[in-house]
C-alpha cells in the first residue's frame, strides 16, 4: 500500500513567495505518518514549497484541511479523483464541517486519528472504505516521524513543533478549539514527549498546544523535566497562569522565553460575549502581565476585532495598551467566524453574514471580513486590523521594544528571534492582507 499526504497551502499572490511566518513544519504530517504500518510506502507534497504531483502512482491521498485550505483541499481532491484515486480527509474544517467535506472526498474522517486510523487502513484494503469515520477526542501516539519531510526541513523555520497535549477546558463562542474539543483536555505521557524533544534538531521549540496547563500536575511534571534539557520553547496559555507563582518560575526555568496569550479584547462587553468573560477579573489584567514580564517571559499578545463593542476607539485604546505593556509582538485580526462554533450559529441566525461559506467563496482574499459589525462597516473593521498592525510593527516600535526586550531577557536566541520575527512580521502586513484564498498555487514553486 502506499498513501500521499498532501498539506494543501492557503493561496499566493501572484508571483510572491508563500508567507514565511507561516512556514513551520507540518507536525500534522509526521503524526500521521507515525501510525501507518511499516510496511506501507508513503509520500509527501508541501503545497506550500512544492509542485504536487497529480500523477503519483498511489492507493490513497490523504489530505488535511483547515477552513482556509478547504478550497483549496477541493480541487487538489477534485484533481486526484479524476484520476481514479480514492481521497481521505481529515483535520480542523473536516471536524467542524463533515458534510461540505464528503462531497469532496471518497471518506472523511471527524475528530483524531489515533484510534480510528487501523480501521480505515483495514477498510482501504479491502475495498470496503466508508464515507464517513468519527475518531472522537484522543491522543495516543508516541513518536511522530518526521522522516517524512527531512529532505524539506531547511525550507522552514527553524523551530521544532511538539504536541503536549490537545483540547482546552473553556469553551470561548468563536474557537475551533471548542468546537472540535468540546471542553475536553488530553495529554502525552511525559516521558514520551522528552523523547521526541530530544531527538529534534531545533533548539527552539514551539508547543503547539492551546492550553498546556490545564492538567496543573502534568504541566509542572513536565516542566521539571525540561529544565534538564538545553532548549527554549514557546506556548499559547491563558493569562491565568500568571496567579501561580511557582508555575510561572518552573515554566521561565525551564526555557519558556515567551507566551502566546489570546487576551481577544480589552473590553468586558466583548469578553462577555465570546464567553471569555472568565479572562478577567477586574483590575487584575496589568498586574498578572506585569507578573510574566518580571519573572522574564515575554508576551505575544493575540486581540480579535468586530465584536459589538468594537469601534476604531477599541483599535486605539489597544495598541496604547500593548505599547504601555511593550509586548513581544501582536496580533490584531478581525473575527473569524468558523463553521460550527456558537459565534457562527448566533451571526447566521441574526443574518449578519454576508457570505455563509466564505471559505469556499470565488475571490474571496485573506484579511476580508465576512460579516456586518455593529458599530464600523466591514472595510473600516479590515482597514483598522491592518493600520494598526502596521502602527505596532513600524521600526521606531520595534527598536523601543527591543530593547525593553534585552532588560527582559539576556538570553541571546529569544533577542535574535525578537529582530527576525518583528522584522518579518513588519515586511509581511502588506503581503498577507489581500492573498487570494485557494489560488495561484499551480504556479511554480519558487
Ligand atoms: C501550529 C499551528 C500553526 C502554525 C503552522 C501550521 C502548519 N500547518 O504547519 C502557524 C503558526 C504558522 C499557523 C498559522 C495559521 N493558523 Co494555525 N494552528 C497551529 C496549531 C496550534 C497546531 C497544529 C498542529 O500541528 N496540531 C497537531 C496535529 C497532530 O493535530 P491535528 O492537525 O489536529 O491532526 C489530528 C486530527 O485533526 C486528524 N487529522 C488532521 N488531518 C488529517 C488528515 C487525514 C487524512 C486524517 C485521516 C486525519 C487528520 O488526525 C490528527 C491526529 O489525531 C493549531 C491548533 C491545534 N492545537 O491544533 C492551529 C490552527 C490549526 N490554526 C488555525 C488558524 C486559523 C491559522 C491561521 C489562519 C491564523 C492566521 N490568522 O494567520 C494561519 C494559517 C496558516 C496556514 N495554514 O498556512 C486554526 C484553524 C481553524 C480552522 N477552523 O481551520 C487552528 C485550529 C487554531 C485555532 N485555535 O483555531 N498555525
Ligand atoms: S480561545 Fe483559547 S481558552 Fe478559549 S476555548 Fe479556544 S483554546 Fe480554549
């Protein structure tokens, strides 16, 4: 048997790179790969970097899918298909939108693949495959293969991606996290994740987890045993994390320089009505980040605009926020309205979508809001999210932070990744905003 993993990329301007921040390794891949029998022949396009060959001689494409990759996903399907080739999806979009995808595909998988996987494999063996296979909530392997794409490694950044665990207990309205976890959290053994760490070639390590201290026990058992290793790492983490003071020192101990941290907004109302209002207790916000800042762990700080609340006012108010609190970098995006979350349901039902499926939409492009806010137009909401990002990421900003930065941190790996991300990130606003969802990618790779 042999199986061709494809990642399908999100779309290109025309004769522009793909966006750099966005090439990290795709764990993804090298998680499936790992449950595939030994036996099974298997390969790997990067639709990102590389041309995809519609002629591989293959039993089965397995492609994974996110909401911005679903068009994109259907015609790279569409192609094999015609070519009598069975396709099976899986992933984020697949999960929270299982009918759309079965249109596209020979089967469809919801949820993990961890259990579920030996059975379609079986099934594809035997010509019996199914249209639809549910995987639930897991997470029970031990060693992704990365083998798989080892001759692409110097084509992405140079950062080990390793899952500790998966799902998040809170259920904020808008996440995908809540709509494919539903408030479950599972994590690796310990001893399996140090493992995989140690026989990555990076130094510095992301944890793609979106809440790895929701087992506090886990988490501090797991930090211990970084502190034994020579890496640094970073994480996404609710700004709660900030109340426990050991935690905190055993994380920056442990090599943590910086936290992904979705504060979403600074407005209660908003907080509210996402269901983060759990974030904030009154008045404590500054003191929990003042906390992250002195104990030397810097801050990348993720806001989403359009909800009822917001107006340019909110735009300002923030970025004098996140400029008072010189954090490491930002993220100002408009709302996202996925498929299958509660904030998708309440928008559709107050008929503020302007388009149902925007991800499947011709000429639909990166950075277009897909919805009506109460309080801005949908253009004004887009031109605010890219203004005030270029506002935080011009160079005067970024030479006072960095040097807020150095008296934040000495070490000189999280100094140099503080110039070369604010730096990217700076050059990239233009290019990122505007990228055509799902097209140019038959271009040739450069
Ligand atoms: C790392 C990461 C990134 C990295 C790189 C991603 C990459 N593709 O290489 C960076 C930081 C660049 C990034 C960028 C973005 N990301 Co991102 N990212 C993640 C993150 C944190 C981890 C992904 C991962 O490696 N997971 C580990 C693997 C093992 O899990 P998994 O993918 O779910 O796979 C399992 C199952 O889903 C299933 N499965 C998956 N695919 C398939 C395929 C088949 C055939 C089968 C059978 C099964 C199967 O089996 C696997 C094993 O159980 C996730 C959140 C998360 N915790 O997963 C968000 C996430 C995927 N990202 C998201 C988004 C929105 C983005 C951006 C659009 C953000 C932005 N506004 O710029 C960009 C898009 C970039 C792109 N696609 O090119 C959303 C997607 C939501 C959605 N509905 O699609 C997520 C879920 C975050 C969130 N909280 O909403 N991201
Ligand atoms: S936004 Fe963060 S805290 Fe809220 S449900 Fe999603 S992952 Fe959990």
């Amino acid at each position: 048997m042999k199986i061709t993993f494809i990642l399908p990329a999100i779309g290109k301007k025309p004769g522009q790179k793909y966006l750099k921040s966005w090439l990290m390794e795709p764990l993804t891949i090298a998680v499936l790969n790992s449950m595939l029998p030994d036996s099974y022949e298997r390969e790997f396009f990067d639709d990102r970097i590389e041309a995809i060959n519609y002629e591989a001689d293959t039993d089965a494409v397995f492609i994974t899918v996110e909401t911005y990759t679903a068009k994109r996903a259907y015609f790279i399907a569409s192609e094999f298909q015609r070519r009598g080739k069975r396709v099976i999806m899986g992933g984020y979009h697949v999960t929270l939108c299982p009918e759309e995808a079965m249109e596209h595909a020979d089967a469809v998988m919801v949820g993990n693949a961890d259990r579920i996987l030996p059975t379609v494999l079986t099934d594809l063996e035997s010509g019996t495959l199914q249209k639809r296979y549910d995987g639930g909530a897991c997470i029970q392997y031990k060693m992704p293969d990365r083998s798989i794409y080892a001759d692409k490694m110097k084509k992405y950044l140079p950062v080990s991606l390793v899952e500790t665990g998966r799902g998040c207990y809170h259920n904020c309205e808008f996440c995908s996290i809540a709509g494919y976890y539903h408030q479950h959290y599972l994590h690796r053994e310990v001893a399996d994740i140090i493992t995989e760490i140690k026989s990555c070639s990076h130094k510095i390590f992301f944890f793609v987890d979106d809440s790895i201290f929701s087992d506090k026990a886990f988490a501090r058992e797991l930090f211990e045993e970084l502190k034994k290793l020579d890496i640094i790492w970073t994480t996404q983490i609710t700004l709660d994390i900030a109340r426990d003071d050991e935690m905190l020192r055993l994380m920056k101990e442990s090599g943590c320089e910086m936290v992904l941290i979705g504060f979403e907004s600074i407005e209660s109302d908003n907080l509210k009505q996402m269901n983060k209002g759990w974030s904030e207790r009154l008045g404590e916000r500054e003191a929990l980040i003042q906390k992250i800042h002195d104990v030397g762990i810097g801050i990348y700080a993720s806001f989403v605009f359009g909800f009822d609340s917001d107006s340019e006012e909110t735009f300002k108010a923030t970025l004098e926020f996140c400029e008072k609190h010189q954090f490491f970098v930002v993220a100002f995006n408009h709302l996202l309205i996925f498929p299958n979350t509660k904030t998708y349901e309440s928008f559709k039902s107050d008929g503020r979508l302007i388009s149902e499926k925007w991800w499947l939409e011709k000429g639909y492009t990166f950075g277009t809001v897909t919805f009506n806010p109460k309080q801005m137009t949908s253009d004004h909401l887009r031109a605010c999210c890219k203004g005030y990002r270029k506002k935080y990421f011009r160079f005067g900003s970024i030479f006072k932070r960095g040097r807020t930065m150095h008296k934040r941190s000495k070490g000189f790996l999280i100094n140099f990744a503080y110039w070369a991300i604010n730096i990217i990130f700076h050059f990239e606003i233009d290019k990122r905003f505007g990228i055509p969802i799902g097209e140019n990618l038959e271009e040739k790779k450069k």
